[in-house]
C-alpha cells in the first residue's frame, strides 16, 4: 500500500527522515456477504531533522486505516473468527508536493494477515456398549474426532529492568515491543503458556539517534490441572507497553500481554451408524446407545432412525477428559 502525509503546521517542517518505524493495531474481523472483513490500521513513526536546524529532531506518528477483504474462506458453521497483522515490508522518502510547495512524507508499506476461524463441530456415533450387546443388527464405522475446547483467556503483565548494551542513552523517544514464541507446557503444577518478546528502543545519545531491541521470555498459569491436548492454538499480543529510563542508564520495561488460547484433542473409536432391521427390539433386557444429532434431526426422526418411542429417548451432556462436545447428544434406552 502507499501513503502520503504532510507534518502538520504546528511542527517544524521537515528536511530529512533520520528513522522510521511501522505497526499495526489489533485487527477486527467483521463477516458480512460471506466474506471476512479484516479492519486494522498501520500507525507510522519517523524521526526526522527540521529544515531549520539539522541538530533539531522531531518524533512524529501519522495512521493509515486499511481493510482487507477474504473472499476464499468456507464459512459454513463458523461461530468466531479472529485476525493477526503484522507489516512485512516498509519504506519512507521525502519529496515536495505537487504544487512544489511543501515537503510531504511518502510511505509504502506491505501488511500481511492470518485468519484464524471457530466452527461448529457435530458428528454423530454409538458407544462400544451398545454395539457390543447388538452384533448382528449394525453397521459400524471408525471415526476420528477433533474434539476443541472453550477459548482460555488471560491478561497478565511481564517486566524487566537491563542496562542496553553499547548504548547510553540520555532519553527514550520510542519504544515498540512484539511476541516471537509462544508455547505450552505442561508439569505436577499445572499447563503453563510461554514465550520471548524483543523490545525495541529510540532514544538520544551523546552521539545522537540511537537504537537497540533487548528480548525477554514470560510465562503464565493458564489452568491449575494437566490438561490433555494433541494440538493447541496460541493466539498472543501486547496490548500496552511502558518504558522508563532511571539515572544510572537502566531502563525499566512492562509489557501488558493479551491471550487466547484453545486446545485440541484427537479421539479415534468404532461405532454405530445404521441399524439395519427390526431385530433389535426382540433383545431381551435393556440397551442404551449414545447418538450425537446432526443438524436436521429432531426427536421424532431418532425414535423412527432406531424404532423406539419418542418417550424413551432423553437429552444428556457428554464429555471426553477435559474436553465438551459441542452439541447435545440423544440417550437413547432399547426395551424388549
């Protein structure tokens, strides 16, 4: 993308850009006309020398509203979605307008953005309980699920205080902070999420404009119990930072970090999917047979599907370890 800007009259004019740095806000997803809109902006900083004095600086942000549209995406039974951006590409220059009147800041820059989508999960099976009893009336089928949990969200902070490296600063003008890594661990203690994150500082020394990054690691409780996953998706960004520089040179940093995180657990099994006659009903005693509905189904079609009542059949929760399935499931009794 391309933009261009003025520096606004109360500032002095600019003669030069000495640094520049590119970041985008946390974007929104809006779905509409079964495409995702992803809404962020991309706020431009330049330190840049003033016409009047080369030796005088000037920090200055300017920022560009960008939206950005996925077309190629299923959409069907999505419940959430979510959006990161991040600016891969940026470049800065200085050139008069077109009236030759006043120097402008030219900036181009590439945003690239990931989508992250929540749907809905059914799937319908029986219990090796049922099919067990009944051999010789069922057709069974091996299934593979991916059972996902509810999003674990947390706010927490994380800080530091260093002395940079082959820098003295005399003051901080900008600081911006970003997450490299981010992973889970698990131990006696509970699941744990963490990470690094580099910060990156702008400040004056006896010798001018300096910069340097200085990186970090920070970890969080997330749950007080082992949980049990295949995969996991982290989704992790730093909401505030803050700097200060004390008088002996060290710099204090805290950085608020905002999380979500949502857990994935396989189950592999043999079930049930047809019923193939009326045999069923001349078993003697009593069977059970769990049925996970699928979307058009309604009591009166399971009773007719498996050649029971509409009586019998009840609604229950099911769970596999830590993990609820996200739809309802029939319990269903047989009698002779």
């Amino acid at each position: 993308m391309f933009g261009m800007f003025k520096i606004p009259e109360n500032l002095k004019p600019i003669d030069d850009a000495v640094m520049n740095t590119f970041c985008t806000e946390e974007p929104e997803c809006i779905i509409a006309d079964d495409k995702v809109h992803i809404k962020t902006s991309v706020c431009c900083k330049i330190l840049y020398s003033s016409e009047e004095s080369r030796n005088d600086y000037i920090m200055f942000a300017n920022s560009f509203p960008i939206t950005m549209v996925c077309d190629d995406t299923d959409l069907t039974d999505v419940i959430s979605s979510r959006a990161e951006a991040q600016v891969t590409f940026s470049e800065i220059s200085v050139d008069v307008d077109s009236y030759g009147e006043n120097r402008v800041v030219e900036a181009s820059f590439t945003v690239k953005a990931k989508l992250f989508t929540r749907k809905k999960k059914s799937a319908f099976y029986a219990t090796d309980a049922f099919f067990a009893e009944i051999p010789c009336a069922t057709v069974t089928k091996q299934f593979t699920t991916l059972t996902e949990s509810e999003p674990i969200s947390r706010v927490f902070t994380t800080e530091k205080r260093f002395v940079p490296e082959n820098v003295s600063f005399i003051s901080i003008c900008d600081y911006t902070s970003r997450i490299n890594d981010c992973k889970i661990t698990v131990n006696e203690n509970g699941t744990f999420l963490s990470g690094i994150y580099v910060a990156s500082f702008l400040g004056l020394t006896e010798n001018g404009y300096m910069s340097c990054d200085e990186a970090g690691e920070f970890s969080e409780k997330i749950s007080a119990e082992k949980l049990y996953f295949d995969e996991y998706r982290v989704i992790c960004g730093v909401t505030q930072t803050n700097a200060t520089l004390s008088e002996d040179g060290n710099i204090y940093i805290k950085l608020t970090l905002k999380t979500e995180t949502v857990f994935e657990r396989k189950e592999t099994f043999n079930a049930v999917t047809e019923i193939n006659s009326k045999e069923t009903q001349k078993k003697k005693g009593l069977e059970m047979l769990f049925y996970f509905p699928m979307e058009k189904d309604d009591l009166w079609s399971i009773s007719k599907k498996y050649f029971v009542i509409v009586s019998g059949l009840s609604v229950v929760p099911f769970s596999i370890h830590h993990f609820t399935v996200s739809t309802k499931v029939a319990e269903i009794w047989l009698t002779q």
